[in-house]
C-alpha cells in the first residue's frame, strides 16, 4: 500500500528464504540423534516428521498468496485511484488467502487427514484470516496514514512489472 509491490516482492521473497530456514531446521530437528535419555523424539517426530511435505505446502502457498494479495492490491490502488483503503486490504486478502488456503490444505494434509477435516480446518481458516483482516482494518489505517506521512511515500503501481521473479 505504501511501498507498491516492488518492494512487496522483496519482502516476500525475505519470508521464503525465511521459510526454507525454518524447513532446513526442522529437518535437521528430525534427523538429528536425540540426546541420552530424552524420552520425547517420538513426539518430536510425529509433530515435524511431515515437515518436508507441510514445507513444500507452505512453499507454494505462500508465494502464490502472497504474490497475489500484493498484486491485488497494487492493482486495486490504481483502480481506485487510491480511495477505499478498506476495499483494497480486505479485497486483496480475500484472494490472497484464497489461494493460500486452497494450496496449503490439500497439498499438506490430503490422505493424512480425512477430505471433511481438510475442507473444514481450510475453510474454517480461510474465514478467521479474512474476519482478522476485517477487524484490524482501523489500525491498518492509522499505521499506514503514519507510514505514508513520515516515509514520504505513496507508491501507484502504474508501469510496474509484476512478475514475481524479477528481484
């Protein structure tokens, strides 16, 4: 909203680096021996054991949703020539969080958990993210008329290029 999706890729791409860290760790958690009489590893691995596959979930989730939130919002900012700051936050997580959810259940937990409990967990997820984005709507207007004031800066997306892999 502020910085325009440019600097919005950087920061997504900072939080995938920032996930595959914390996939190398958890892997590394799993493997690693347990110490001499630590009765726990098995509970450790059954809580990271699917570590890779919620990864690879987490991985595509994530980009896909973020990149599609930013650019929603980028694009709604045009659009709207800047008005219904509202419209744009909730607009863009209601199709961000879409595709994340979409992604991210299915791909971690089909055939590990029963489809109902998939679609349930999904869905039941989906709604909490975009009611919080609907809650803090009024701090998000505070931090960003703030942000927008000192900063200087009020970026519109208007030549910019969307691509996700340009860095």
């Amino acid at each position: 909203e502020v910085y325009g999706y440019a600097r919005s890729r950087r920061v997504v791409w900072t939080g995938f680096a920032a996930l595959v860290f914390a996939s190398i760790m958890s892997t590394a958690v799993v493997a690693l021996p347990p110490a001499p009489g630590y009765a726990g590893q098995q509970a450790l691995d059954a809580v990271f054991g699917q570590a890779p596959r919620i990864a690879i979930a987490c991985f595509i989730a994530y980009f896909a949703g973020e990149f599609s939130n930013s650019y929603v919002l980028a694009r709604m900012k045009v659009w709207s020539q800047g008005r219904w700051l509202w419209m744009r936050t909730i607009g863009s997580t209601i199709v961000g969080e879409a595709v994340d959810s979409v992604l991210f259940y299915p791909i971690a937990f089909l055939g590990v958990w029963s489809n109902e409990l998939v679609l349930q967990v999904m869905l039941t997820n989906y709604v909490l993210k975009v009611a919080w984005e609907v809650v803090l709507t009024p701090i998000t207007y505070r931090a960003v008329r703030f942000l927008k004031k000192v900063e200087g800066e009020d970026y519109y997306d208007r030549d910019t290029d969307f691509s996700p892999f340009r860095l």
